[in-house]
C-alpha cells in the first residue's frame, strides 16, 4: 500500500504471514490489504500466489458457487477476492495461467454446468476469462480453436447477462488488431451470428431471447465502429459485419418472428435487431470538427456505404411487411389493463409500439418498393386509428408523427417518376385533412377540463400539412391531391389554418410567465432610455436633506453624553478653530535636508520623560507664539506662558509638528497673509511666498534670522556653491528663542499630521471618559 510504503509506522502483517511454513490462502486473504499489497507489486505476495497448487485454489474459488452461509454478505467474500487477484492484471499470474493449461480446463469446465448460472459466479468467470483473452490473445486463441463445440456450450447460458458479456469481449477485447481479426474471423467460422438468431425463437426462454437480441444490436454498433475508424492499412475484411448485415441473415429472423406461433418476446426481440441493422448513424456523427473535416466527395462516399449497410435489410424485409401491418391490425392477446386515465382493453402493447417504430424508420430510408407496399396495405388508416385511440400514448404518437413527416418530406423515386404512393395514400385515403380539422373540432366543442392527449402532436402534424400544401414545390401535386376532395373543402382547410391553427400557434409561442419581460444588467438596453427624468435639482436637495438627517439620527442615537468629553472635545474645537491662520506653505524647505537634521536633532528624543513635557508653546513680546521651550524661562512663567484651559498629554508628545500655532502679531490680517489666504481667513497656498525673506518680512521674524539672506538679497550659501548644495559656514548659532522660531516655520508642512493627531488623541479622550 502506499501509505504503508512511505509510514514507517504502519507494517503490513502479509509478509509476517508468509514468513511462517503453514501459511494458507485463507489466512491471507483474512487480511484487509491483500488485495492492495498485490496490487501493490508485493514480490513475495506474488511469488506465493503465482505457485501452481494456490492458483488452482483460486480458479475453483471463484467457479464454484459457495454454501448458504448464516450471513449472506459474506457468502461471496472469498469468491470476489479470488477474481479480484486473478483479475488485477498481474503479469507473472497471467503467464502462469496461460503455462498451466489444466488450469484453463478448470477455467473452463465451468461452461458444463447445468443452467442456469449463478449470475455473481458467471460474472467471475467472465471477467477471469475476458482477462486472459486480452492479456494473452495468442495463446487463448489457440485454446479455444482446440474447443470443438466452444459456442454451443457458451450459448447454453446466454440466459445469464454474464455470459452475453463473455462473447462481446471475444470481439472486441484481444490486441493488437491483428489477432482481433483473427478471432472474429474465427467467429464467423463458427456460425456466431446464425447462432444467436436460432435463439430468437418461441421454444427459447424469454431471457434467453432478450439476451441474444441484445449481443447482436452491441455486435452491430461495434463492428460498423470499428469499420468507420479503421486504419488504412488495416487488413481486416470484417466478414462477420457482413454475415451479420446479409439478406440471408435478416430472411432467417423474419422468419423465426412470423412463422409459426408468434411471440411477444420474439417480435420485440427480433425488431430490435432491425432496428440496429437500419440505424445508419455514424459514431461521432455530432462531432463539428469530424463534420467540418469531411469533403464532398467524402461524404457522398460514407452515404453511399450507409446505404450498402442496410440495402440486405431493406430487400429482406420488404417482402414481410404485410406481417408487420397484421401485427398492428390484429394484436396478440393481452389481458386488460387498469389505468389512471380509464380501463385499456386491450393495451396497446409493445410489439405494435415496436412495429410502428420500425415503420417510421423504414419510411426514413425513402425506400420506394416499401412505400408501394405500404400504401396497398392502407398502414397509415390504422396507425392513425391507433393514434386516436390510444389517446394517452405518446410514444405511439411520436411514431406516427415521424411516419406522417418522412411521407411529406419524401422525394420521388429514382426512376424519374413523380409518383409518391404513400403521399396519395395520406391525403386521398386516410383523409388526413379531415382527421385534423375534425379533432380541432371535437376538441373545441367538447366539455372537458383536459384536451386529449394527442393534441400536441396533432398540432405539429397540423403544420407539417399546411407548410407542405403551401409549399412552391408541392403545386402540382396539391392540384393532383385536391382534384378529387369535395367542392369548398380547400377553402375550409385555409380558413381553418388562417384562424384556428394560427390561434393555436400564437397561443403557444407565448411565454410561460406572465408579466413584463425581465431584464438584466447584462441587456444591452435596460429600458432607462425612454424615461425622462426631472431636470429641476429640488428632488436631490430634499434626497440629500432626508440623508443628511437620517445620518444625524443615527450619530446622536450612538453620541456620547459623557460631560467631560463634551467639554474636553469643545476645548479640542476651539484649538481647530485657531489654525486657519496658519500659514502652511510659508517656508519651502525642499532641499534644506541639513536644516532639518539640525533642527530635529535640538527636539527631545522620543520616550524621554522631563518636566519640560507641557512647555510645548510660548509667547513672545510680541504676542507671536513659538513652540519649544523658552530660554532662561523660570517654570511658573512657562505655566503662565501657556494657554489656558490646555493641558498637554505624553501622547501629544509623541506626535511631530505643531499642535497649534496663533499669530498675535498687532499687524492685520490682510497684511499678514495679504494674497495669500481668502474671505474666511483660510491660506491661499497658489499664491503662497516661498523664499525665506519673504517669510521673514511677512511673518515679522527677529533679525537673528538674517544669516539666512546675504547683503544682496540672495539667499546665504547658494551664490557660493558650486554643486547647488547651500553653504552654512557663515551660519552663526542662533538662540533658543530663534531656534523655536525657525522650527516653526520648518515644521509647519507637518499641519495635516498634527490635526489628526489631535482627533486621536481627541477620540481616545471620549472614549475614556466614556468608559
């Protein structure tokens, strides 16, 4: 086993069982991976169970039908496992079978017994058989050619499916192809197909009937397979195809369905086979590529071997169709049968189901010799009469409707002449106009709460006529049809199309579900298109005031009410409200990644405590605040310094930028900001300053900010580089005070982070108050 294999942990206990001297068969198939460990390729499971003495116990294991056992499930066990070993395609097993010929006299000994067969034991014959005929065709070719009544005894129990199974794997199971031709040579030799049709007959049982009709409707399908997709340089001559589709062969079951007592079984059986035989479609056939691949001339070729297929079944059954049309008109006895829709007496029965199967199918081949016989035999009078009848047969009724379409879609016959007998007989004889107009009427003016059950089918046949009459193809023979029907009635029969039919067509061709159609995103066009929506905007202002107050129903539903948040988130407000005059794009610090370092170097490393924590922000003399620490500021003034009602947090701390910066300066605030903000006081950033003398003239910076702008007006460092990089050489230490001023100018870019800092730390705040 392969979990056995690769898990160290699980042992099989086959190999500690062969490891003993007495050691049985039985003790090892008590064992649940037997199987699997041969399978598996075991060497030493193998090299016991190929001995001669443990293959003969396992050949009469499984041809030997066990003794009822008090548990019925495991009556069989040994049984099936034997088949299963000898049946697990084992090459060293097979070439032990093949030597020992004894062995495959036991095998075979098992044809003699008496029928009928246990079916579970004939299938481990079967399968141990069919195994050696695939595995080793040479040699049990051979064997069975040594066999002088081989298939007489097989056939004994062809009751048994098993058997039936036996002798399709002769045909089809031995390889290569030439040894497949061999045997079915062999076959025809031995009178296989004749065989098979004996048993079609009375005498035999009904299952045995059954059976040899169904290996010989498979043999038709596998040989003409085979013929199809054979290979260019195949040698086979597929004489058993041709014994089997030979007007001889076909003769001997018409006569063993006729002749004599006739049979239920028999008929049905023996139709079967006919119906085989006539079926002419091609293995594949729906296959668009196939289809695509075949020429003109290729597939002119494939119609004319069609054809040849069923010419002999065709010539042979002809001549019998006058039985097949007594088996519509005088049915075999059947006893009554009681159904949901009344008392049948008698049923329909399958044989005539069959029979008018088979007539449609005939009809299909456009034979012309069987259209003349059946049109003398009045066929269609009584299969329509079986049609009305048997109102609640829908099987019947789809036959009779193909038989009724293949007369209409007939061609004429190849002589030249356009006689159609059977289009005669359909409009002249069966009346088929007035069978339709009359079962319209009947339906129509009758009470019941349900139509009969041929309507559906009577309808299409309804059409089928009309097209047919209307058609440009069929004037002359319409005027050949009509010549004889009384005065008026063509025109009752176009009245009748124009109104009732068409009523009923249009009816039909309605959708099942009521209501508009249903469309999909999918559609093309969703039926938006035509509607004309208001252009006046009131609708949407009235839409978004309902929105707007639904959200501040739901954010006052799941408000805090706490009073300390409130305030505390007031306090947060008014900060907010002061950083409009900030001005966000004062100094342009691209490129001045030095200045940056210097001035982040100056602030507290992160995680430090000191006292100096909320002496974050500080007053001028002025009125400018600056945030940082002021210098030599003693601390009740830096408590003084700050604004009231504030109070810092170490989380505040932790976050980089301002948390706000006010201008106090005595200059207004057109002249502060000039251009640069709008109406409400907000920075203008288009048209924000963006060197640093005008942020030192428009912000009114100390003059210890001037090693920033030279005598000329340029900028310190720049007109002295030669790379482009500024030169702080000149650059002297400024004081804390300026050093907080120019941090921030620097760090005002940083606004946006501080404000959501703030609503953080805002949020964080209500929700402990909360808590």
């Amino acid at each position: 086993m392969f979990w056995n294999k690769y898990n160290p942990v699980t042992a099989s206990n086959i190999d500690t069982l062969l490891d003993k001297e007495d050691v049985t068969l039985q003790n090892l198939m008590d064992e649940e991976d037997m199987l699997q460990e041969c399978k598996g390729q075991n060497a030493k499971l193998i090299e016991y169970l190929v001995q001669r003495s443990v293959l003969e116990e396992l050949v009469t294991l499984i041809i030997t039908e066990p003794p009822p056992a008090e548990v019925e499930t495991f009556r069989f066990k040994y049984a099936n496992l034997a088949c299963e070993l000898l049946t697990s395609d084992l090459q060293q097993m097979n070439d032990s079978l093949a030597v020992h010929t004894p062995l495959l006299d036991k095998l075979y000994a098992y044809t003699g017994e008496t029928p009928p067969l246990n079916p579970l034991v004939a299938s481990f014959f079967s399968k141990a058989f069919g195994i050696m005929v695939l595995r080793k065709s040479d040699v049990m070719l051979e064997y069975i050619r040594a066999k002088e009544n081989f298939f007489d005894e097989v056939l004994l129990h062809i009751g048994t499916s098993a058997i039936m199974d036996f002798i399709l794997r002769l045909v089809t199971c031995p390889e290569p192809a030439t040894v497949r031709c061999q045997y079915k040579e062999w076959c025809n030799e031995q009178r296989l197909i004749q065989k098979l049709c004996d048993l079609i007959k009375p005498e035999h049982s009904e299952e045995q009937q059954s059976l040899a009709s169904q290996a010989l409707c498979d043999m038709v399908k596998i040989l003409r397979d085979q013929k199809f997709n054979r290979e260019e340089e195949s040698t086979d001559t597929f004489r058993l195809l041709a014994s089997l589709e030979a007007e001889a062969t076909v003769t001997s079951l018409l006569d063993n369905m006729f002749l004599g007592q006739r049979s239920k079984s028999v008929l049905v059986s023996g139709i079967n086979v006919l119906l085989a035989l006539l079926n002419t479609t091609r293995p594949n056939a729906g296959d668009a590529e196939q289809e695509a691949a075949f020429e003109a001339d290729e597939e002119e070729k494939a119609a004319e071997e069609s054809y040849a297929d069923i010419s002999g079944t065709i010539k042979a059954l002809v001549p019998r169709l006058k039985d097949l049309d007594l088996v519509l008109r005088e049915p075999l006895p059947v006893t009554s049968m009681n159904t949901t829709a009344g008392k049948l007496d008698p049923p329909l029965g399958n044989a005539r189901l069959q029979a008018a199967k088979l007539i449609a199918v005939l009809l299909e081949t456009e034979n012309h010799d069987g259209d003349l016989v059946l049109a003398k035999l009045g066929t269609f009078n009584t299969l329509l009469d079986l049609f009305i009848r048997y109102q609640w047969n829908n099987f019947l009724h789809t036959h009779v409707e193909h038989c009724i379409r293949a007369v209409l879609k007939c061609t004429p016959s190849s002589s030249g002449s356009d006689e159609r007998p059977l289009l005669n007989h359909l409009f002249k004889d069966c009346q088929i106009i007035d069978r339709i107009q009359d079962t319209f009427s009947k339906c129509k003016n009758t009470d019941q709460t349900h139509r009969p059950g041929y309507m559906g089918h009577m309808i299409k046949i309804a059409n089928d006529v009309a097209s047919f009459l209307e058609a440009d193809s069929s004037e002359d023979l319409v005027k050949n049809f009509t010549k004889d029907l009384p005065e008026g009635r063509m025109e009752e029969w176009h009245a009748f199309v124009l109104n009732d039919l068409a009523e009923v067509n249009m009816r039909q061709a309605a959708d099942m579900v009521s209501g508009p159609a249903m469309n999909t995103s999918m559609d093309e066009d969703n039926g938006f298109s035509a509607l004309k929506f208001p252009t006046d905007s009131s609708f949407q202002v009235a839409f978004e005031r309902h929105r707007l107050q639904q959200m501040a129903n739901n954010f006052e539903r799941f408000a805090l009410k706490n009073e300390n948040f409130a305030s505390h988130n007031a306090s947060a407000d008014n900060r907010f409200a002061k950083v409009k005059l900030v001005r966000a794009d004062a100094v342009d610090m691209q490129g001045d990644s030095s200045l940056f370092d210097k001035i982040a170097g100056e602030k507290q490393p992160f995680g430090e405590d000191s006292d100096e924590d909320d002496d974050w922000e500080y007053k001028d003399g002025s009125g400018n605040v600056f945030l940082g620490s002021p210098p030599n500021v003693p601390s009740d003034e830096k408590e003084e310094a700050s604004l009231e009602g504030h109070s810092s947090s170490d989380e505040e701390m932790d976050q980089s930028g301002p948390a706000k910066i006010i201008s106090a300066s005595p200059v207004s605030n057109k002249d502060v900001i000039g251009s640069a903000t709008n109406d409400d006081g907000w920075a203008n950033f288009d048209e924000a300053p963006v060197s640093p003398a005008d942020v030192a003239a428009t912000w009114n910076i100390s003059s210890e900010l001037e090693p920033w702008v030279t005598e000329g007006g340029g900028e310190a460092g720049f007109e002295n580089s030669s790379e482009g990089w500024a030169d702080f050489s000149s650059f002297n230490a400024a004081s804390s005070e300026s050093s907080a001023t120019v941090e921030a100018a620097a760090i005002v870019t940083g606004l946006s982070n501080d404000i959501s800092t703030t609503m953080i730390n805002t949020t964080t705040a209500g929700t402990s108050a909360a808590n």
